[in-house]
C-alpha cells in the first residue's frame, strides 16, 4: 500500500532544496565577470613581464657579442691580407729590380725614407703574376713606385704606380696606380750599405742597387702603437741582382759597342782604320782603296 509522504518530510525536503540551491548560487561567477577568482594579479602580470624582458635582453646582448666578435675578426683577416698582398708585392718588385749603369736615368734606384712614410722608385722585371701585368701585357720592364698618399676620406692608403720603362715622360700617372692597402700607418725602409756594414734610412747612390733592404707595414690607426711592434709586417729582402757596367751592356767589339776610337765604329782602336777602309772609299778611291806606298790608292 502506497504511503503518502508527511508534511514534516516535504518540508525538510524543500528545505534542503533550497540550501543546495544557494550554494549551487555561491558558485557561479556574478554576472561580468567571466574569470572570478582565477583572474592574475597586477603583480603576477609585472613579474611576467620583467622575467620577459630579462629573457629578450640576454639574446639581445648574446646576439651583439656574436656580431662584434664577427666584424673584429673580419677585419682582422682582411688587414692580414692586405699586408700579405702588399708586402708581398713589394718584396717580388725587390726581387725582380735591374740596373744598368750605362743609362743611369732611366734605371736610376730612388728611395726617399724619412718619418713614417717611404718612397721607393725603380726599374723592375716583374713576373706575369705581377698586379697590373694585364693591363701592360709584354712589357716586363717597367718603373715601380710605392708610395703612401692620402685618399678622399683622409686616411693614408699604399699605392703602387707603375708604367713600362719607354713611357716614364707621362706626366698623369694616376691610370697606372693601384691601391695596395688602406689605413696605412707605417711604411718604413732601411738599406744596407755594405761600404760602412750597417742599417741606413736614406740611400742616396742611385746608380747602385743595395744587396739587402728591410720595409715595414703596419695598418693600424696609432702610428705609436706600431712603432711598439704591434701588428707590424717587417721583411727583408735580398737582392741578387747588380748594376750592368756599360761594357757589359754594349761591349767593345761587337756591334752597338762603342770603340775607342771613332765613336760608334764597332771594334776599332786608336789609329786603326775600318776594316774595308774608310768610309766611303772603293775602287779608284771609291770603296776598297788602301794606301800605296810612296803615297796614292792602289787598287
């Protein structure tokens, strides 16, 4: 038999609906505000980011160091290679230098060193690997001169002019300079002068050829700090070569060789006339004709 439930037991019930109800009521957000409780503080925000910061100026710093280190060390390969390519320019040019005494002008040995800076000028057979040779082509023979000129951004740069030994009266050589090395700071030359045996700055025989000389090169900014031996390139050079005497040149004899007597007759002496006769001379007193005795031509 069906019970009907009292009316103490539906208000118990009913009570306990209505509790779960308002707590069920608690736990829901109110109304605009979607988070609740669960939202960040002002606090939590700014310590996030200050943590990102931090993060974002350590790659930030890594990466400058990174990029600094690559720039110092491409420089400093590049100014490597600009005193290997110049030094070793330079010491081929040495190597390969001529004279000849019997034209002193135009072989003449030229070096003006002082402070610094130096200035060497002379004749040189360079090789075909030489810079500049593709521009000259078969002219081997040609005046060099290293010298250090300012350029339009006012730093110093080594510059290497060279033009064949026939055309040395161009007054505009500027076509025939190459630019060896920039920022130099130093380029310094000494010779040895083999008559007193030591080291001179200055050498002033220009119709001689020194057997020993020493440059340096030095490409950074303080010319102080290079002249301590920091990043400074310092070379000696030998060379074998030695001035041509003039009878070497064009010896006595042969032809082009002066003689001692008539100038230009090859391999004639004093009182000793052409072979054939003087010039001129033949049969009859035309060419051929020779002196008789007791005066007079004889055939």
């Amino acid at each position: 038999m069906n019970s009907r439930p009292t009316p103490q037991a539906l208000i118990v019930r009913g009570e306990a609906l209505r509790l779960e109800g308002a707590r069920e009521a608690a736990a829901r957000p109110a109304p605009g505000n979607a988070c609740g409780a669960r939202a960040f503080t002002i606090l939590e925000i700014m310590l996030a980011i200050a943590i990102f910061s931090m993060v974002i100026a350590a790659i930030y710093s890594s990466w400058s160091a990174i990029l600094r280190a690559s720039k110092v060390g491409a420089a400093a390969a590049e100014e490597l290679q600009r005193s290997r390519i110049a030094a070793r320019t330079l010491q081929d040019a040495l190597t390969c230098s001529v004279m000849f005494s019997g034209n002193p002008l135009l072989y003449s040995f030229e070096a003006v060193s002082g402070g610094d800076f130096a200035d060497l000028s002379f004749v040189a057979r360079v090789p075909p690997s030489f810079p500049g040779s593709g521009y000259f082509g078969d002219q081997v023979v040609r005046r060099v001169r290293f010298s250090v000129e300012k350029a339009d951004n006012g730093l110093n740069q080594l510059l290497l002019t060279q033009v064949p030994l026939l055309q040395t009266n161009r007054d505009d050589l500027r076509d025939y300079s190459i630019v060896l090395a920039r920022q130099v700071s130093v380029f310094t030359m000494e010779f040895w002068d083999a008559r007193v045996n030591k080291w001179t700055d200055e050498w002033v025989r220009t119709n001689e050829l020194p057997k020993l000389v020493r440059f340096a090169l030095a490409f950074t900014q303080g010319a102080s700090a290079a002249r301590q031996g920091k990043d400074v390139t310092t070379r000696t050079v030998s060379i074998a070569s030695s001035a041509v005497a003039p009878e070497v040149q064009a010896p006595r004899g042969l032809p082009g060789g002066p003689g001692p007597g008539r100038p230009g007759a090859p391999g004639t002496g004093p009182g000793v006339a052409p072979p054939g006769g003087a010039p001129g001379a033949g049969p009859g007193g035309g060419r051929g004709a020779r002196p008789a005795p007791g005066g007079g031509l004889s055939q």
